[in-house]
C-alpha cells in the first residue's frame, strides 16, 4: 500500500506548517508584521504607477521644465501665482514623488524595527528601494537642472521601473501563497519576458526624451533611434505570446498564475493598439500617449508578479515529499 503524505505549506520563513484550510493559522504578531509590510508595499507600488503615469504626461505636454528651479517650484512650495496645466503637471509630480519617498523611509524604518518578525530579505528590500527612490529624485532634479538632457530623463524613467519592479518582487513575496508545483519552466519564460518589455521600455524612453518620432517623420532624423523602438517590439511581443501559450499549455496551473497570464497577453494587444494609434497620429493625441507609456509600465509589472510567484510554485515543487510505492 503505498505510503503518501500531505505537503506542508511553506511560510514566508520556509518552515514547515502543518495547519490546512479548515485549521487556518492564528494571527500572530508576525503574521501582523507582514500584513503591515505588504499592505504598505503594494500602496507605494500603485502610488509608483501613478507617478510614472504623470511624469509621461508632463513629458508629451512639454512640461518639463515648467518649473524653472528644482526641489521648489518658482521658490515656493505651492507655485499659486504661476499655476497652469503646465505648471500643476510638474507640481504634482513632484509632490507624488515626496510623498512615496517618505513611504519608502516609513517602510525601511517599519522593516527594521519589526525585523525579528519578518523574512530576514525584507529589510535589505527596503533599503534597496530607498536607494532607488533617492537615486530617482536627484535624477528628477538633474532633468530640470540639465535641461531635459535625454540620457539622465531616460535614465529617469529606467530607474522608476525599477524602483516599481523592486516594490512588486516584495509585495508578490510577501502574498500568501502556495502552489501546485506544476509550473515546470515557465516562470523563466516570464522573467524573460519581463527583460525584453523592461528593455523595450527604455527604448521608448530614448524615443520619447530625444523626440525621435517627431524629428524622424519631419526631418528624416533619429530615425535609428525610432527604428530600433519599432523592431524591438517583435521580441517582446513573442516573448509575452509565449507566456501566455505556454500558461494554456500547462495542466493545474495555479489560477493566479494563468490569470496573470491572460492578462499579460491583453495588455500587450492593447499595448499595441495604442502604440499604433500614437505613430499614425504622431503622437498628436496626449492621452494616448500616456496610455501607451503606462499601459507598458503595467505589462512589465503583470510580467514580474507572474515570474515571482511562477518561481515560488517552483519551490513548492523542489520541497514536496516524494510518494513512496
């Protein structure tokens, strides 16, 4: 008679718990801990996209340099005399960015004062992010300073991504979550993925801080620049096809994973469609192009989640017990 057992869930810590879905596990104080830190990291993480949202915004309505001095706006802290669409576009993206720069302090201190409840990786996270975040304003402040020069705006936004990609590792990390172990390779599909979409995202940042598009289609110049953005779509467009293929391919997958990956896969159709509409309008239409650019950053986030919580079903797999015939 052959002899099988159930698998133990795994905590955040690795340990073993032999708890099931009618014996639910109390609330601890670490358990707490955890719900705090999660909770806290997802906000930053929506607050992030949100930043990123208006800080294309303020790009494609030339805004930039709205505010003629950095960190204040024309020496005050609320411009109300010079105030304008132009104006409030800067302002703003400037005060989200205070606001979760002080999110990720509260969140390294939270981290470190409550370490000995948490997952020993969690507060080295939180010190990373603050890093970025500090590294992302004096970005912010060079783009004004340097007259939008096109590397640090780039440079701007590739860290803003990863700053959102770091929130997102830690968040997905931290989710409840337990696996069937069925995932095989696909989670390295979606990391791939992730790195050409990331990859794909600079590109369009280059496109965007030197105007290439514009220059390209009046002036037959930066049309390298334009046309490497465009080839670049194929690869990362396959590579999210891919994921998704593969995702309907694999049998008892985890319903969050294959959910992710649908909407991987509607993402980068709209993705798309917008990009489409933005080169046939010349990027004429603002809207659009925020979407487009935001639309991105959400893809490159879904494919993150999905590579995340893809490698812990692979742990699950790797610390199941064997059945003995």
């Amino acid at each position: 008679m052959a002899n099988s057992s159930l698998p133990m869930d795994t905590n955040l810590h690795g340990r073993g718990s032999t708890h099931t879905a009618e014996q639910p596990l109390p609330r601890t104080t670490q358990t707490q801990a955890v719900d705090r830190i999660r909770r806290l990291v997802w906000k930053m993480a929506i607050a992030t996209l949100i930043l990123m949202a208006i800080g294309s915004a303020t790009r494609v309505m030339n805004a930039g340099l709205a505010c003629p001095d950095w960190p204040l706006c024309y020496g005050t802290l609320f411009p109300s005399q010079q105030m304008n669409l132009q104006v409030f576009l800067e302002w703003i993206h400037r005060l989200d960015a205070s606001l979760i720069g002080v999110l990720a302090i509260a969140l390294v201190g939270m981290s470190w004062w409550t370490r000995q409840h948490l997952p020993g990786w969690v507060p080295w996270a939180a010190l990373l992010a603050l890093f970025l975040i500090v590294f992302q304003g004096i970005l912010g402040g060079l783009t004004v300073t340097e007259l939008l020069r096109f590397d640090i705006v780039t440079a701007h936004l590739g860290t803003a991504l990863l700053f959102f990609m770091t929130l997102l590792v830690m968040g997905t990390l931290l989710l409840p979550y337990q696996g069937p172990g069925t995932v095989g390779k696909l989670p390295w599909a979606g990391l791939t993925a992730a790195l050409l979409v990331y990859l794909q995202s600079l590109s369009g940042a280059l496109v965007g801080s030197r105007w290439a598009v514009h220059q390209c289609l009046s002036g037959a110049q930066l049309c390298t620049v334009m046309n490497s953005h465009l080839w670049g779509i194929l690869p990362a467009t396959l590579s999210v096809l891919l994921v998704g293929f593969w995702a309907w391919r694999t049998p008892a997958l985890h319903p969050t994973l294959r959910k992710l990956a649908d909407v991987a896969l509607g993402l980068v159709v709209l993705q798309i469609l917008l990009g489409v509409a933005t080169f046939k309008l010349h990027l004429q239409v603002e809207p659009l192009t925020v979407a487009h650019h935001t639309t991105g950053a959400t893809l490159l986030g879904t494919l993150v989640c999905f590579t995340v919580l893809g490698l812990r079903d692979r742990t699950t797999q790797a610390v199941m017990p064997a059945v003995d015939d």
